[in-house]
C-alpha cells in the first residue's frame, strides 16, 4: 500500500463507515472465540496504521503489528501498539507462535499470495486461528483496484485453494458488503481512484445503515465486493 494510501486510511478509520463495520466484525468473531478459551498472542499483518489492531487489544489480545510500509509501522508506534517492519512473504517471527493471526485486505497485494498463505500458517501455533478479508470478483477490477496497489481479486474457489494449498481448515466464508455491490459496481465503472474518501456525514451515516443491515439478513452466500474467511491450522498433522 503506498503511503498516501496509508495515510488517508489512518485519517478516515475512525469514522468511515467500511472501516467500522469491518471493525465490528472483527469484535465479533474475537467474541466468538472467547467461547473456546482466552485471548493470546495475536498478529495483525498489513495492519496500516493499526485501526484493527486496538480492536484486538481492547479485547485483551497481546498483539503485534507487523507492516511491509515503515511508515504503517510509525503510525501503529505512535498510537501505542507494538509494530514490526516485516515482508509478509516471509516473516521474521517464530514457528507456531500465534494464537491468532489477522491478514484484512493484504493478500490481494502481493504477487505470490501463496509465499504469505504459507506465513501465516506457519506462525499460527497448531489449532491457532486465521482470519483473512480480500476483495473478491474480477468484474469489479478499476482504478480504485490500480491506486490500491491491488494485484487480483478473489473468487471463493481461488480463495479456497490458496489457503487449503498452505495447509488451512476453512471454517466459514462469506460474503461481505453484499447489499451495496451493485452501487460499487455502477460507481467504478467511472472511478478514476481510490474510493477511499473523506465522505459527507448524512452519506457516510446512510453507508453505514446499510452495511450494518447485512449483519441481520441472509446475504451472506451473495455475492459482494469482498470475502472474509476464519480458518484455522490442524491441531495436528
């Protein structure tokens, strides 16, 4: 992610309606894995400035921030968290030492998608969780995609093989930002850039309306404008 990329991040975050629902969901699975135990170590790889990352520590995760981009990882130091500079290609961490390891949006940037799969389950301890977001479907490719630094988007088998190649369990995926695809479609069939933006508050508060509906009707096999998978590693094997 370039660093105007990152920079317009950490400024909208906190009040965008994509990146609070995207945190909302993160809160959640983190609730549902209290069910199985408390929270450990965790990993937020392509963690920008760290948005998610206060998530995991607010629900009482040791967690570490681990970002290709110096400047992500100078952002995260300042808003208090621990941050590494790590290719995610090949981490600089040990085997089997994670809990949970985290990876929203980094996997669509990287040309070999596999090299990092295999990261992550390579430092997620045996029966640790993954949980990972990409943008899916190569109809919705545009600008927004180019300014990104995107290199693909997924489908679910493409998705599938890539993890389940490494050695993941897929526990569940499912669609995400299903019920504004068609806006999203019609929007980037002009866009010249990234959609990330500073939005009016009346639009950014009807946005958020809107996603947060999703959480409550059946759409979740649609289709969307992103994939979200929670896997985890083989306890053994």
């Amino acid at each position: 992610m370039e660093a105007t990329e990152i920079r317009r991040t950490v400024e909208l975050e906190d009040h965008h309606w994509w990146y609070r629902e995207r945190r909302a969901i993160l809160a959640r699975e983190l609730r549902r894995l209290r069910r199985y135990g408390p929270p450990g170590r965790a990993l937020d790889i392509g963690a920008a400035g760290g948005g998610n990352t206060r998530v995991l520590v607010r629900h009482g995760w040791d967690a570490l921030v681990a970002d290709h981009s110096e400047l992500a990882v100078e952002l995260a130091r300042e808003r208090g968290l621990r941050a590494l500079h790590a290719d995610a290609r090949e981490l600089p961490l040990p085997d089997d030492s994670f809990d949970l390891v985290c990876a929203f949006d980094v996997l669509e940037h990287i040309e070999e998608d596999g090299r990092a799969a295999a990261e992550i389950v390579r430092v997620l301890r045996p029966g640790g969780t993954a949980l990972i977001t990409v943008p899916c479907d190569m109809a919705l490719w545009s600008a927004h995609d180019v300014a990104s630094g995107h290199v693909r988007r997924y489908t679910r088998p493409t998705l599938r093989a890539l993890l389940a190649g490494q050695g993941l369990v897929l526990d569940r995926m499912w669609s995400w930002n299903v019920l504004l695809r068609p806006v999203v479609a019609r929007h980037r069939k002009s866009s010249s850039g990234s959609d990330v933006m500073e939005l009016p508050y009346l639009v950014n508060l009807g946005l958020m309306a809107v996603i947060t509906a999703e959480r409550y009707l059946p759409v979740r096999s649609l289709p969307g404008v992103s994939l979200i998978v929670r896997a985890h590693r083989p306890a053994h094997g």
